[in-house]
C-alpha cells in the first residue's frame, strides 16, 4: 500500500525513508520539498536522485486531492472544491483580508453534529477526511497564490467537526506549524468546535493554537434547540472547559454567536451572554445568521444587531460584527456543502 507522506510528521517520514533504504535525511529532504517547496509531484525534487524519486512516485501518495473548480466572489473571497480520491467533495475558502490572506480549510465531508443553522451539518458525516487530505487544502491553494507568503492564517471553520475527528486534525496541524513543516505561526492557526468538551482539553495539553467555540446562545434550552451537542456537554461543563483552557500571555477564546431573528437576539440574551463569559479573556464574533431555504430562521435586522454588539462593548467585551463573505459563491460560514450552486455534479 502506498504511504500518505503528507500526513506524516518529521520523524514518521525519517522512517519510512530508512524502510525503503535510504538514509533518514532523505526522509527530510522529501519533507522539504512537500511542505516549503509545495512541489506537485516526486519529479520536481530537484537535488534528490532519478531512482529516488522514482521510488518515492511508487510507494508515496503526495496527491490526495484532486482540484475540481474555483469560483470567485464579488468581494474576492475564493472557493475552491476538492475531489478526495473515493468521489468525496470538500470545500475551503480563501478569504482576503486588509494585509493578508485567511483560508478556512475542512476537517471531515460533511458533519455528524447536526446543528440546525448549519448545510453542513444537514448532509450528515461522509466520512474523517486524513491528515494530509487536511494539509494539502493549504498546500493546493498555497500554490495558486501569486504571493504565497500572503496567506498568513488557518482557520479550521469549514466543513466538519474538527475535534470530532481529533488524530487527524492534530497531526495535519503539527505539519502546519512545525518549523519543517508549513512554518505557519501557532498564533494564526485557529480551531473551532461546536464544544466537544473532553476533546477541548486534550486539545489544551497537545497543541498551542486559537481556539473558536460556536456558542450560538447563552442558555441551555436556546442552545440546544440550535445545537444537539448542547445534551450532552451543557454550558456549565463547556464554560467551565474554557475556563481551564490554557491560554499563552495576551490571547483570547473567541466565542462565535450566530445571531438569529427573535431566537438569540433580545436583550436578555445579549444580558445572559456577558454573565455566562465574564471575567473571561473572550473576544465575541457576532455573525449574522446566513439564511437558507432550508429553514425559516432569518438574522435580525441590523439595528438589532447593532444594539446587541453595544450591549456587550458596554459591558467590556470585545464585540466584533463578522459578516461573512462570498455569499454570493455560497462559501460563507455553514453554507458549505461540497456542491457548487446551480451545478451539483461540480
Ligand atoms: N464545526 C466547527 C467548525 C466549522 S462550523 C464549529 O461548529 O465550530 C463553521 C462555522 O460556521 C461555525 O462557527 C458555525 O457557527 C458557523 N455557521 C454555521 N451555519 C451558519 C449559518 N447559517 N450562518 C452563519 N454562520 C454559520
Ligand atoms: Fe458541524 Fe460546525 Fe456545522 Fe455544527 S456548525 S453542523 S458542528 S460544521
């Protein structure tokens, strides 16, 4: 069987190396060429030898994803959808900002969590997707930059569940910062999880990057109506996980509250909100819900969502109104699907 060389770490590839009789730098060369050099294929591994890289195209998968389309928004923002190599699609989205460029990359096809704002969510779980099927969105779209080193940040928001499919995603992070690796700083590398309580603190003990939760609302009987996870980890037990979180000097838990017409909107919520998060290092994205024909819930009107953001600056809290971008591709926040609109088979 071919080895998946993207999903290896550093030493994993020094011995897969030793196993086929080469000599472990190789293993680190080949990494060079993956991860800094973003070479597509064994035969642009210049300073390596013809017989090797031979022996690298034959027992090494480096191409996990196939490229389908792109589509590009009226803001800039950038879709791009992958092929995983069973027929599978996933999406990640290019996100231009001020000075730099965000990608939001997928963890799994599709999500088992159900959440109800969410097209995602609705198609249910296809499957895990492999560390290096997590990489190579970064790397595929890393190559079609004319400026690479303008994409600074990772965010894991696209589709899945990141912590639901936990050995996957930490490994594909340990190539995305490790200085061999991709080289991204841990401090632009953001997860975010509907709240998979145990995951949250291993995740706090492995790795040091951002952490997003998706709260969505402040009290029990709201958040669960919205997110079923919300039964089996309730605030209590999720605050109380961010709490502990360990957080490096100066960086913050970012809370990510969808904000949905005469569900989550009133006063009391936004009152409920400050209360639940207080004394927290906590930075509140404000996110319009972004409707669907799916379901009949709307975002507020603005004058709503304004007053909301108010509430909570004036009660110190950083309150930021993300609205999200490329609607008109359908690659904002929880309307990613796989399917290109208008065009299913992609
Ligand atoms: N599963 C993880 C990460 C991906 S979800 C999580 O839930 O955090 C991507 C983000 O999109 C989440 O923050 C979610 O709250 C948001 N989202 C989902 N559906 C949305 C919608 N209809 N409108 C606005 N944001 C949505
Ligand atoms: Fe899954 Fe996140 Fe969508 Fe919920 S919001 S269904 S956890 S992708």
């Amino acid at each position: 069987m071919k080895t998946d060389l993207k999903g290896l770490s550093a030493r994993e590839t020094e011995e897969w190396a030793v196993r086929h009789g080469l000599e472990p730098y190789r293993g680190r060369q080949i990494r060079h060429w993956l991860f800094t050099k973003l070479a597509g294929s064994s035969d642009e591994m210049g300073n390596i030898p013809k017989a090797i890289r031979a022996l690298v195209r034959e027992n090494a998968i480096i191409n996990p994803l196939e490229e389908v389309k792109t589509l590009e928004s009226e803001d800039g923002t950038r879709k791009h959808l992958f092929k995983l190599q069973d027929g599978h699609l996933i999406e990640s989205v290019l996100i231009p900002e001020r000075d730099h460029l965000t990608l939001c990359i997928s963890s799994q096809a599709g999500c088992a969590m159900g959440c109800r704002f969410c097209l995602t969510g609705q198609q249910g779980l296809k499957r895990d997707l492999s560390a290096s099927e997590i990489i190579e969105q970064v790397i595929l779209v890393k190559r079609s930059l004319e400026d690479p080193e303008h994409l600074r940040n990772i965010v894991l928001m696209g589709m899945g569940e990141p912590l639901a499919n936990y050995d996957a995603v930490m490994k594909a992070l340990g190539n995305l910062i490790a200085d061999d690796g991709m080289n991204f700083s841990h401090r632009k590398v953001t997860l975010s999880t509907c709240g998979l309580v145990p995951e949250m603190k291993r995740m706090g003990r492995d790795i040091t990057i951002n952490l997003a939760v998706s709260l969505n609302a402040a009290d029990d009987e709201t958040r669960s109506s919205l997110m079923p996870i919300n039964w089996k980890y309730p605030l209590t037990t999720l605050i109380r996980a961010c709490r502990e979180f360990p957080l490096p000097n100066r960086r913050m838990i970012t809370f990510e509250y969808i904000l949905i017409n005469n569900v989550n909107d009133r006063n009391q919520d936004a009152l409920k909100l400050s209360r639940l998060l207080s004394g927290m290092r906590a930075k509140i994205n404000l996110i319009p819900l972004n409707p669907s024909p799916n379901y009949d819930m709307t975002p507020p009107p603005m004058n709503r969502i304004l007053h909301f953001q108010d509430f909570l600056v004036k009660h110190h809290f950083t309150a930021i109104i993300r609205k999200s971008k490329g609607r008109d591709i359908l690659a904002a926040c929880g309307q990613l699907t796989g399917a290109f609109a208008g065009n299913p088979e992609g």
